[in-house]
C-alpha cells in the first residue's frame, strides 16, 4: 500500500533450527515461505538477513538459542552450525514458489547477520564465555613469538578472526551456487570507534556490500 519495493527481513535461527543447526518445519519458516512468494507476486523484492537473536527462541534447543552474539564470531561450534543452517536454508525449496532459496529470484540481497558483536580485550580477559577464545589468542600470540603491547596484538588477532568468519559464511553461500549479493552489516558508523581492526577486516573480505543500522 505504501509502494515500497524492497523490504529487509532478518531471521531468527531459533524459529526454525535444531540444536546443531538443522532446519525444522514451524510456523515460522513456513510464514518465510508465504512472505518470500507473496513479495514476488507482487513485484517486491526481499533483503534477507539470515542470523539474528531477538532473546525469546520458539524453538529452546535451538543452537542460536539465547546466544551472545559476541558469540557468533568466537565460538567455532556455533560458527559450524551457523555455515549447516545458511546451507540448508538456500538449499531447500520454498512450498509456495517451489524454488531453492539460493536462487529465488524475489531476493536482491542475503545479509549473513544483524548486528554481530566483537569482544575487546577487556572482555576477553575479564568474562568466563571468553575464556577459550583467551587460550586460543595466546596461543596465537606464542606461536607468532608475540610479547608485550597484547591490547594491540588483540586488533590484529581480531581482524583475522573476523576476516575469516565472514570469508567462511560468504564462502558456504556461494558453495551453494546463489551468485545474488552477500553483505555484512557493521552496526552503526560510530562502532569505527574501538573497531578499525573490524572494518578493515569487512573491508577486505569477500562479501561484496556493507550496511548499517540507520
């Protein structure tokens, strides 16, 4: 009614998946479905944001389930059920428009997350959730014979590790053969305060837009 032509959704894992990131069938997904058809029926296209935690899971098992989402980028278990979920997710076939997600011609653009977050290295040292990711930078560290000035050793240990997330989930959309737009969403502009290292590692990533929350 209001000619928009474009409308931006984002998803709730926890509406739809299972512990280790499969789907399951629920009200939900199929709204997903109805909407995604309704829009192309209309001439309207579907910015879709695939990862997003709201605090209030349909599903409680679900993996994205009441997850920090600093924890999104930290936990590798996490990361490996999110990349099973985005797979499947463009892989199966909505019931209304019986085409795969990854090829749906009403989507103009998949966003991999809302609004992730990134842990500072007073997080890291002070909060038990961090603790593995703490190990795991010190190690880091060792290996590259790492001493002193460790807050500015973090950025660079950061900027790899979210580099090489977003090159991962940009990687499993593409593996699934969908050539539409990849973005990755960077807060609002101001989060370049204390997060150069993070921008800088969307900069130089593989997906091909950014976007804010403005």
């Amino acid at each position: 009614r209001i000619r928009a032509n474009v409308i931006r959704m984002h998803l709730l894992p926890s509406d739809f998946t299972d512990a280790e990131g499969h789907l399951r069938d629920s009200v939900f997904l199929d709204v997903l479905d109805y909407t995604v058809a309704g829009c192309r029926a209309r001439g309207i296209y579907v910015y879709l944001t695939l990862m997003n935690e709201m605090g209030n899971a349909y599903l409680k098992d679900s993996f994205m389930a009441e997850r920090d989402r600093r924890e999104w980028i930290t936990d590798p278990a996490l990361a490996d059920k999110s990349a099973r979920y985005i797979r499947a997710l463009l892989e199966r076939e909505n019931r209304y428009t019986k085409v795969p997600y990854k090829s749906e011609p009403s989507i103009a653009v998949f966003e991999i997350a809302n609004e992730p977050g990134y842990v500072d290295y007073v997080e890291l040292g002070s909060q038990p959730m961090f603790v593995p990711l703490r190990i795991t930078f010190e190690r880091w560290c060792a290996a590259k014979g790492h001493t002193g000035n460790f807050d500015l050793h973090y950025r660079v240990f950061r900027y790899e590790l979210v580099r090489a997330y977003i090159d991962r989930l940009c990687a499993v959309i593409r593996d699934t053969g969908s050539t539409k737009p990849v973005a990755w969403n960077l807060n609002w502009p101001r989060m370049v305060e204390q997060h150069e290292d993070v921008f800088q590692a969307v900069a130089e990533s593989t997906v091909d837009a950014v976007s804010f929350c403005l």
